[in-house]
C-alpha cells in the first residue's frame, strides 16, 4: 500500500475507536453511514429486527440520537456497488 493509503486506514481506525467512545454504533445502509446512540432501547429493537432496520427506522423517524454521512463509495457491503 502507498503511504496515503496507510495514512487513510490509521485515520479511519482513530474515527471508529472515536465513535465507540462517544458510546455510538454505525450501520452502512445504500449511500450512507448511519450513527446512532448505543442505548438499552436500541438494542431491544435490533433483537426484533436487525441493526440496519433498527438504525434506519430511527433515522426515518426524526430519531435525535441518529445521524448519517455519505462514504462516497469507499464503504461496501455484500450487497454494496
């Protein structure tokens, strides 16, 4: 790997311990990362359902606790472009 690619990497591994700090936990949905409080009530509705719908459905609600950022294509997942 080239230096910036390594650079990228430790950048994004410093962002993610970041997010579990804050007390955060991230879902990839079509376009997006999702980012939603780690609470007792989101766990409860990810056993109903799963991660994605749970953090969507938030989303989809106005939930204050739930955010998103573009990642512009460099995240994919088995359904992923």
């Amino acid at each position: 790997m080239k230096k910036n690619q390594l650079e990228a990497i430790k950048k994004l591994e410093a962002a993610l311990l970041s997010v579990k700090r804050a007390g955060l936990v991230l879902v990839g949905i079509d376009d997006n990362l999702f980012a939603s409080v780690a609470d007792e009530e989101l766990q409860t509705e990810i056993v109903a359902c799963s991660s994605c719908e749970a953090i969507l459905a938030r989303s989809n609600k106005g939930h204050e606790g739930t955010a998103s950022v573009r990642h512009y294509g460099a995240y994919r997942d088995s359904g992923g472009e």
